[in-house]
C-alpha cells in the first residue's frame, strides 16, 4: 500500500499520480496470474479426471492389448502375491458365472487382475469377459480355453505378474465391475475359471 504524505498540493497529486500507476501495474500482474492460476487449475483437473489411477477417473469402453484369442493366450500367468485369489466351477452350458466383482455401490479401482483356467478335464471350450459400468470392456473368443493343457493360462487384465512384488497399475469404475465365464461347448463337464483380484473402492 502506498502511503500519501501531506507536504503540498502539487507533491501530494504526484504521489497520488505514482500511486496509480504503481496499483494499475501490480492489479495487472494479479490478474494475469489469477489466469495462470485458473489455466493451471483446469490442466490438472483434466488430469485428474483422466488418470486411471485416481477414484474419480474416466472408466474405459474397452482395453486394448489384452488376449482376446486362443492363439494369443498368456501361459503360466498363475503368479498372485499381493491379490486375492477368486475362483468359479462351470458346469452348466452357455450361462455367465460371476468368477469376481463388485456389485453396484460408488467409484473405486481395481489394481490389479488376472484370469486363467485352473480345471478342465473334460477338454470344453470356455470364454470370459470383463464388463466396468454395465459395458462389456474385454471380451474373448468362445474358444479361449479348450484343453486341459490351458490349465494356468489366460489373460492379464490390470497390472502384470505381481509374485515379485511388482507395482501396479489400475482400472477405474464409477459404480461396478464384473468377470464373467462360462462354457461355451454343449457337452458335459466343467470348466474352472479362476480370477486373482485387488481393488478398491
């Protein structure tokens, strides 16, 4: 703050004069750093809602990069240290089964998951997906696994093997998720599906 010290008339207008030109120059500054500010603001913001690793981020409309074919299964992606081992019998012939999931409650993030065949001694043909907010994101051939030598094989979904303590990365909900299988060969026997799954909400 500018002080005006009364010495006269013509001294007092020049340090008035001063004074204006002083506060015009920093209400300029201020603004232009109010804009900064606000600019910086609405990058982060975007940040923030885009980033898969905060609660509030966007949930995907499908993953990329992940094994959708026989051809392409993973093999021996069995390793689980630091997630919650799920697994699901399947019998029954073109019924989706819930292997693991969170039902309809607030946003969270799955960190880390993994899917695979753990049982199939009949040798029937088995597909799973992976639906987030009611949309199928991840989906495989009906003929994902087929044999008994699929056993420990699948897909890994969210993060990587994780047996040496590896980091995570994450997938975001806004409301819920859902792994599904189920058996796709209408003959008897079962399949055995197994999830290894961590997440939060």
């Amino acid at each position: 703050m500018t002080i005006i010290t009364k010495t006269n008339e013509r001294d007092e207008r020049k340090q008035i004069s001063d004074a204006l030109t002083t506060n015009t120059a920093d209400i300029a500054t201020n603004a232009a750093d109010i804009i900064t500010n606000a600019n910086a603001i609405t990058a982060l913001d975007t940040r923030v809602t885009t980033l898969e690793a905060g609660v509030n981020g966007t949930p995907p409309t499908a993953l990329y990069g992940r094994p959708t074919a026989p051809a392409n299964i993973q093999t021996s992606i069995h390793l689980s240290k630091g997630a919650e081992s799920f697994s699901e019998a399947i019998s029954d012939y073109n019924v989706w089964h819930e292997v693991v999931g969170q039902a309809a409650t607030n946003p969270g993030v799955i960190t880390f998951l993994s899917v695979l065949q753990t049982a199939n001694a009949s040798d029937r043909n088995a597909g799973a997906r992976l639906t987030v907010d009611s949309v199928v994101v991840w989906a495989t051939d009906d003929d994902f696994w087929q044999v008994t030598a699929d056993d420990s094989d699948g897909a890994a979904l969210v993060g990587g093997e994780i047996g040496g303590d590896g980091g995570f990365n994450a997938l975001p909900f806004a409301e819920s998720w859902s792994l599904e299988a189920r058996k796709t060969e209408n003959s008897a026997g079962s399949v055995t599906i197994n999830a290894f799954a961590r997440w939060h909400i």
